[in-house]
C-alpha cells in the first residue's frame, strides 16, 4: 500500500499556508524521495494560486516549470500537489481531471475540518485515498 511521510513541523507549515491565504484555495507542490510504496516528504513550494479563487487553484506554468528544475537541483522528486478546500477534503470534479494529468499525490487540506487527506489515482484511473502519516520532528 502506498503511503506519504510528512513531518508534523511541514504538515503546520501548510495549514498556516492555508490559513494566511483565506479566503482562496491555496497551492504548494511537495518535493522528496518517492520508492514504489512511499514518499517521504522533505521540501515545501509554496505557490501562488494565480486564479485568486476561494474554490480553485491555479499555478501558472512558469512556477511549475521552476519547481521542476529546483526538485531537479535539489536531486528531489516532485511528490505531490497540495492544495486546501473550504470543504471536505476530497478531490473536486476539476480536482479529478488535474488528477488524470498529473498522476502524483494529491494532498488536500480542509479549511473547514482542519484535516489533511492523501490520494492519488491508480492505474484503472480510479482515484484512491492512501495513507498520510506524521513523523514527529
């Protein structure tokens, strides 16, 4: 079972993230070091939702592009999408599209719940929770 492996000092990092961007949806993309049944998570990419919405995100392709070649810098994968709700965290009908296109995690932040949840879509393209685990610092 595929899991990701986030420090609880990152996992606050982006609540507060989440929280300074109210009342848009905020972004960062997660770099570390990806096995076939886990990440572990070692850098946060704040991004700037550049569609400044409080129910979709947007990174423009110049930052993503700049992600890419500081994980590549870094000798880091790119592991996962963040992004947070104002809801439940699960994945959105837009959320779901982006999924097919970049079949990374994708790590959801409820605004509401105060929760994180993890998921990713499998081979079949069906979208899957999978474990979110905490490591203390």
């Amino acid at each position: 079972m595929e899991y990701i492996l986030i420090h609880h000092s990152q996992l606050d990092a982006l609540e507060k993230l989440a929280v300074t961007t109210l009342p848009n949806e905020s972004c960062a993309i997660l770099l570390g070091k990806k096995s076939k049944t886990k990440s572990i998570v070692q850098h946060i990419l704040p991004m700037n939702n550049s569609y400044h919405s409080s129910i979709e995100f947007n990174i423009d392709s110049d930052d993503l592009y700049e992600a890419y070649n500081k994980a590549r810098r870094m000798n880091l994968d790119i592991l996962a999408i963040f992004h947070s709700h104002p809801a439940k965290p699960i994945p959105s009908t837009k959320d779901k599209i982006f999924m097919l296109i970049n079949p990374i995690i994708w790590l959801i932040y409820s605004t509401s719940s105060h929760t994180f949840k993890a998921f990713i879509i499998d081979k079949e393209d069906e979208i899957k929770e999978i474990n979110l685990l905490s490591i203390k610092d």
